[in-house]
C-alpha cells in the first residue's frame, strides 16, 4: 500500500500517525476503477509491522484503511501482515506490490 497507493504528507519513508498519507498519483482511483468496471477483484497487500511494535493501534490502522478505500471509490479487500519477519514479508507482499503499482499507475511511474 505504502508507496504504490499512498505517501506519506509529511515526507517522512514510515507515517508519522494515521493521518500522514495521500494518494501517490493522483490517476490511482480511475485506473482501480476501470479494473473494478471490468470484473477485478481489487485486493492491498500490506506489512503493518507497527501494528505488532505497538507504533500503531489496530483501530487507527482500521481508521486509515476505511479513509484510503473511500478516498479511491472502489470496493476493496485488505489483507495486511503486522508479524515483523522480513523475510516473509519480502517473499508475499513485495511481489504483490510491485505488480498492483505497475499495473495501476503505469511502469513510468516506477
């Protein structure tokens, strides 16, 4: 999610609070639409590891994810990880990652 749907505001790599995010491009709510429009399924593979260091609370974490799947328009499914394992991390959500920023914003984008 982090850095191929949102940023931070404030320019900082990790959110500063739950609110410290903005869409990445502003194109990200039209192309998940036209995808939604034509019978994807929109799924957000993030590592939360805040959530499991206690940096973040699991009910601002639910806060920020309600305000980005509205401010993009589209029904959306969320699958997060908060275990702090980088190595399964890297294997499952950067895969996914770096093919929903391709796919949605485009490779000049990356």
């Amino acid at each position: 999610m982090d850095g191929t749907l949102i940023r931070t505001k404030s320019g900082l790599v990790f959110p500063k609070d739950c609110n410290d995010w903005q869409l990445l491009y502003h194109d990200v709510p039209g192309k998940l639409n036209q995808l939604h429009m034509t019978g994807y399924k929109i799924i957000i593979f993030t590592n939360q590891a805040g959530l499991s260091t206690g940096k973040f609370k699991i009910s601002d974490f639910k806060g920020k994810i309600e305000k980005v799947v509205q401010k993009i328009g589209v029904p959306i499914q969320v699958w997060y990880n908060h275990n702090y394992n980088f190595h399964i991390n890297y294997n499952i959500f950067t895969y996914a990652s770096y093919f929903l920023g391709f796919y949605c914003c485009g490779k000049e984008h990356l």
